[in-house]
C-alpha cells in the first residue's frame, strides 16, 4: 500500500532541517527547486510525506561531489582571508598604540 501519510507545513520544515516558513517560501516559489507543492484543507497546507522524503533524496543525490582542485582553491581561499584577517589586526593595533602615544 502506498504511503499516503500526510503531514503539515511545521513536520515539513523540520523534516527539511528546521527551515524557515520563508525558506519554505522561496522554495515553492522558485521553479528549479522542483519542491512538491503542497494542497490546502481549510487553509491550511499539507504535503503527502513521501513527496517530501522523494525531494530530499532527490536533493542528496543531485549534490555535485567536491574535487580535490575544489578543496584546494577553498583552502588557499581560507589561508588568504586568515592572512588577511591577522594583516588587519596588526593594523589595528599600531592604531591603538599611537591613540597611547597620543595620550
């Protein structure tokens, strides 16, 4: 028998990770998200639970694998923006050793 479950728009959003109402939003209202739409029983929304865990699988299995020249440029991205990062502190504190001198 098939599951004919149904479940409510909070059960979805935390099925999906404890998603916003708005992420909800946006996903039913952006095309290429593909998410089942929902139907309504007095204004309110329902999804049958196994449209749901279908997208989610669909979800999983259409996540692109990560290369190991992908990993390579975000760890030189990291170390950059780690530089960068202790650049601006020694900045800061030459400015706050000559606030000191000034004083």
């Amino acid at each position: 028998m098939e599951n004919r479950k149904r479940i409510s728009a909070n059960a979805v959003r935390i099925l999906c990770g404890d998603v916003s109402d708005m992420t909800l939003w946006r996903w039913l209202n952006d095309p290429a998200m593909n998410f089942p739409k929902p139907f309504y029983i007095a204004r309110r929304r329902y999804w049958r639970e196994a449209d749901i865990l279908a997208w989610l699988d669909a979800q999983e299995a259409s996540e692109p694998e990560t290369s190991d020249a992908e990993l390579e440029v975000r760890e030189a991205s990291r170390e950059t923006s780690d530089a960068a990062a202790g650049s601006f502190s020694e900045l800061e504190a030459q400015e706050a050793s000559k606030v000191e001198v000034a004083q």
